[in-house]
C-alpha cells in the first residue's frame, strides 16, 4: 500500500512540475463564433453575438491573478488553476461574472482552444453569452 502511495505521489509530482514550466505569461483571445440569450417574458430567446478579442496579461499562477486587456483599458482578473485548463475570472462592482476558460494548447494548431461566457442583467433581465474561439500565447 505504501508503495502505492509512492508511485502515485510521484507521478503526480512529475506531471504537475513539468506542467507549469510552460504556462504562457500573456495571451490573445480571439472568439469569433459566440450567441446571447435574453429572458424576457418567461423565457430565454437566442442571437448570435458579435465577434469579441482581448489580451490576458501579467498571469501569475503563484499569485492566481492576470490583468485583461481592452481597448477600454485593463481589468484585474482572478486565476483559477484546473486540470488541463486555467480559468479566469472577472467579477465587477455591479456583480456581473465573466469567465474565460483556456485549456491546453493543441499542438496540432498551435492555440489554445478558449471559452468565454458573460453572465450580468439588465434592467432587471438576465443576459447569458457564450463564445467560443482560441488564444494564442504573446511575447
């Protein structure tokens, strides 16, 4: 039993540092396919979303924060580490939560395959959207 621990204890040791050595320290996001949904009435109704780009900046997986970067300006981010993906957070004053979830980077193309939702109401109606789309890592 001991020796099972050990092995395990290990393997999960190795797979863990060599994981992090190569976290990116700043990213693009691009997402070009994304849909809303607005309740209104009683129930949800869909459109598609406009096309939506921004940079995350400054990761620091010790400190679990990142700056985001808009053409408004830059945000703070907080930094959820999980297996085989990263997310961050971004929860404004007004409580609205947007999420950004990159996962591994698929070598095969060469990004990061990337999801981003928005959740927030407005003027009292609740508005969900979704994107999907990939990030790739900057200098």
């Amino acid at each position: 039993m001991l020796a099972r621990l050990t092995v395990a204890f290990l393997f999960v040791s190795v797979v863990l540092s060599t994981g992090h050595a190569a976290e990116p320290k700043s990213l693009t996001c691009k997402f070009a396919n994304g849909v809303t949904q607005v309740y209104n009435k009683g129930r949800f109704t869909s459109a598609n979303a406009a096309p939506l780009a921004f940079g995350i900046a400054s990761i620091d997986q010790a400190a679990q924060t990142a700056d985001l970067k808009t053409e408004a300006g830059t945000g703070s981010l907080r930094l959820v580490q999980a297996v085989n993906a990263t997310h961050f957070l971004e929860v404004a004053i007004e409580g609205a939560l947007f999420i950004t979830t990159v996962f591994d980077k698929d070598d095969a193309k060469g990004a990061y395959p990337a999801v981003h939702s928005r959740h927030f109401a407005l003027l009292g109606q609740p508005i969900v959207t979704y994107y999907q789309g990939f990030c790739e890592e900057t200098p």
